[in-house]
C-alpha cells in the first residue's frame, strides 16, 4: 500500500485481513521498518482486525527527506493525513517513536476537530523516558553506520544489543531491515534500512538539555487525550522503567497499563504472543464498551 502525506511524498505499507474489520494501524520504532510487526499484524488479522504497519517516513520502503524533515512533527502530520485517507478511525499500535508520533498527532490536533482514532496502545513509551536507555538506542544506532559485510556480521550486532532474546535460526526477517547497495568505496555492503541524517536530528531534540521540555509537551498531549489509551512496557526494559510508568499513570490516570513479563523495550519482538494477546484484549475490552 502507499499513502500521500504530502505532495509527492509517499509512506509504504503492508496490510492483513478484511478491509471491512475495524482498521489497526502499526507504528514502528526508530530505526526499524514495518517488517517488525508481521507477527503481530497477522494475529490481528486473524482476530477480526484490518492490520496496517506502516513505514515511517525515512524508514524502510517509504520516502526519505531530501531536507531532513524527521522532527516529531512532521511524522505526526504524516499519521494524521494518513488516518484520514482511512474509511473510519483506526486505532494505533506505535512503539516507541510510533508511540510518541500516536500521542501527539492525536494529543495535539488542532481544537474543534474530532479525534483521528478510536484508541492508542504505547508500546514502552511515556512522556518521560530513562536516559541510559535511550543513550543505548542511540549508540546501538551510532554503530556500523558503513554497514556490514554479511548478514551474519548484522545479526551479531543485534545479538548484542538484544543479549535476553533467542537468536533466529534464519536472517531472512533481519534482511529486510537492511539494505544491500555498494559503498562509497565500490564495496557491496548491507545498510539500515533508514536515513542517517535522522540520528544527528534525534540526538538535539532527546538530549538532556531539551529532556524537560519534551516531557512537558508530551505530557500537555497524554492528559488531552480523550480516546481509550494503553502503555504496554516491558518488564525489563531500560527505557520505561516501573517508576517512569507509575508517574505516568499518576499523571493521566484514564490510561491502563500492563508489564509483559521478561520483554526489553523491542517488547513486541521479546515476547510477541504476550504482547499481542494484551493488545487484542484491549482493543476488544474498548469495542464491547462503544
């Protein structure tokens, strides 16, 4: 699937299930592609959804920005004219980023307009997130930016950085993260699958110096959402810690919450039928209640 966010700017998508089921658009993390929902995407699916999962843009298939256009801001204005290229409002799966890009184009739509979706679930995202955990996203992106000689040598790299999950015994799903294309040097080498020019960008709007104003918008958009909304966070994720997620209910109490025992921040990949099985319970726990 494709959807025009802008003139001549386009988002890449897979989509499972009956386009008549109420729709469930998938928002991935930084760095990652909409290949990481698949899973996911197909339970859903076989549960009476229409699963969407999204590139964002800069990220897998989807447009990348000749101007570096990779704020907040424009991907909530990407998932806002997605939405509205839908035939009724999804709701939205986003992890990390795609949970952050949830609660604003939502939390801040303009006044007087109606709402975009009809639930948000946080996959291990809050308006106020561990420092050392997003340091280590940041280096595990920072790394191997000249790409990998095989697909092995990727896989290691992630092994590392993911020490508590099982090692697949096939790299085909890590291969389409990645990109295979000759370097500068004439070297056939594989790459991310996103834009480098993002890490620069993410890194001035993340660091502590802008750390307390990021939590205060994104906390003005959670305490104006109106929809049903869910945090999913991994039992022992860096990122979400149990205190960050406790604030966080504290301070927008209509918000449910769930730990998925034994998952990092990649919850969905940690524990995947865990994870998704809380996902359908909930969205079906809203729909009962319409």
């Amino acid at each position: 699937m494709k959807f025009e966010t802008e003139p001549g700017f386009f988002l890449s998508a897979d989509a499972w299930g009956n386009p008549a089921n109420p729709t469930v658009v998938l928002l991935h993390g930084g760095g990652q592609t909409r290949h990481s929902w698949g899973d996911t995407a197909q339970r859903l699916a076989d549960a009476g959804w229409y699963a969407i999962a999204l590139d964002a843009r800069g990220h897998g298939d989807s447009d990348w920005s000749a101007e570096g256009h990779y704020s907040i801001d424009y991907l909530a204005s990407d998932l806002r004219a997605v939405c509205a290229q839908l035939s009724g409002k999804p709701a939205l799966v986003g992890a990390s980023m795609g949970g952050m890009t949830a609660l604003i184009a939502e939390g801040e739509r303009p006044a007087g307009t109606v709402s975009i979706c009809s639930a948000i679930v946080l996959v291990d995202i809050a308006p106020r997130s561990e420092q050392k955990g997003i340091e280590r996203i940041f280096a595990f992106m920072s790394a191997n930016q000249d790409g990998f000689a095989s697909l092995d040598d990727a896989a290691e790299a992630v092994a590392a950085y993911l020490p508590n999950r099982p090692r697949p015994s096939d790299n085909s799903r890590l291969e389409k993260n990645l990109r295979f294309r000759t370097s500068a040097t004439g070297e056939a080498r594989y790459y991310w699958h996103w834009d480098p020019q993002m890490l620069a960008l993410w890194r001035q709007h993340t660091g502590p110096d802008q750390q307390t104003s990021n939590e205060e918008r994104l906390y003005r958009a959670a305490q104006a959402l109106t929809v049903p909304t869910l945090i999913v966070r991994g039992g022992i994720s860096d990122v979400v810690s149990e205190k960050v997620m406790a604030e966080f209910i504290d301070a927008v109490p209509h918000v449910r919450s769930v730990n998925v025992a034994n998952a990092g921040h990649m919850v969905a990949g940690d524990s995947n039928h865990a994870f998704t099985k809380a996902v359908i319970e909930f969205l079906k726990s809203e729909r009962m209640n319409e």
